[in-house]
C-alpha cells in the first residue's frame, strides 16, 4: 500500500498548491492575459525563456499559441528561445551561459514585445539577464517563479508582474506554472476567438 499512498500524497500536495495559487494568484493571471493579449493585438511577440523544465514549459506555451490550444485558430508570434540548441551552444561557445537568452533578445526583441520568463526558484544568471536585456530592449516582463522567486522577483519593475507559486518543490511548481499557462492561452483563445 506504500506506493499507492505515495501517488496519493502526490495528487493532494499539487491539488493544495493549486489552491493556494487560485487564491493568491487568479487576478495576477488575469492581467497577465489582459498583457499578453495587448501585446498580440499589437502585432508584438511573445520570448519565452527557461531552463531544464522550465525551458519544457516555455517550449510548451510557444508551441500552444504558434499552433493551437483547444480549438484550431491562426497561429500566435511566440517564439522559446531555448528551442534552438545550435544557436544555444554557439552563444555558450563564444560568450557563457548566463548570456544564452540575453544576447538573443538584444537581436530579437522590440518594445512591445513581452519575456514570458519561467524558473521554479528564480535563480538562473541566464534568466536574470535575460530580464536585463528585455527591459533594454524596452519590453514588459511576465515572470513565473516559484519559493520565494529568488532574484528575479527584483529585477521586475512595478507594472510588471510575477507569478509565483508557494512552494519549494520543483515538482509541484512545474505542475502549478503548466496550469498556469494553460490558463494564459485560454484567456488569449477566448479573448480574440471567443474560443
């Protein structure tokens, strides 16, 4: 009964993460979208970064938005920028790591554009500078952390917003920060299909 008590916990520890991320978090969801729609109706993109399984979940919602979420509908300017591993590795060879995401948003990036920035804990020094480069490209910051968001929480500026989920448990964060993406590209879905 040991295993079975264990896929229990598992099931309850995420279910009392995603409550406590509905109570604290659902506006903040809702004007992430609110964002993220302002940004497409601009005819803007969305960069979404992250490492490990972080840079899963970003992949995750580029691909969501570029190709579908529930219903078919004309693909969204969203782009992971850690998809491509030959551009990755090239930027790793000739500078470091911590310059991976940075240097491609000082090419790719536009005011208007909007980091959609994904951590469980907040830490990475590619993340923090990835933030550095967006704002001085002159974007807006969407950032999903987790614990107590490490340093990125005070990268972001005043207008910007973070959603971080209460936990320490990478596990349980990359859970809630799935749910809450889900939520982004059905807040985008129904804002400008009504899907």
């Amino acid at each position: 009964m040991e295993l079975e008590d264990r896929i229990v916990s598992q099931f309850h520890n995420s279910m009392e993460i995603n409550a406590q991320t509905i109570e604290h978090y659902t506006p903040l969801i809702a004007e992430a979208g609110e964002l993220l729609l302002q940004c497409l109706v601009t005819e803007s993109k969305i960069l979404c970064v992250g490492n490990g399984g972080a840079g899963a979940l970003s992949q995750h919602f580029a691909a969501l938005l570029l190709s579908r979420f529930r219903h078919e509908r004309p693909g969204l300017p969203a782009l992971a920028l850690n998809a491509d591993s030959a551009v990755m590795s090239a930027i790793t060879e000739d500078s470091s790591f911590a310059e991976v995401y940075a240097k491609q948003i000082r090419a790719l990036g536009q005011p208007g554009d909007i980091l959609l920035a994904i951590s469980p804990d907040g830490r990475g020094t590619s993340l923090v500078q990835a933030i550095q480069a967006a704002h001085d490209r002159e974007m807006q910051v969407i950032a999903l952390t987790g614990g107590d968001g490490g340093n990125m929480t005070a990268l972001l500026a005043r207008d910007e917003i973070e959603i971080c989920i209460p936990s320490d448990d990478e596990a349980l964060v990359y859970d809630a920060q799935l749910l809450v993406l889900h939520c982004l590209c059905d807040l985008i879905d129904h804002q400008l299909f009504g899907a």
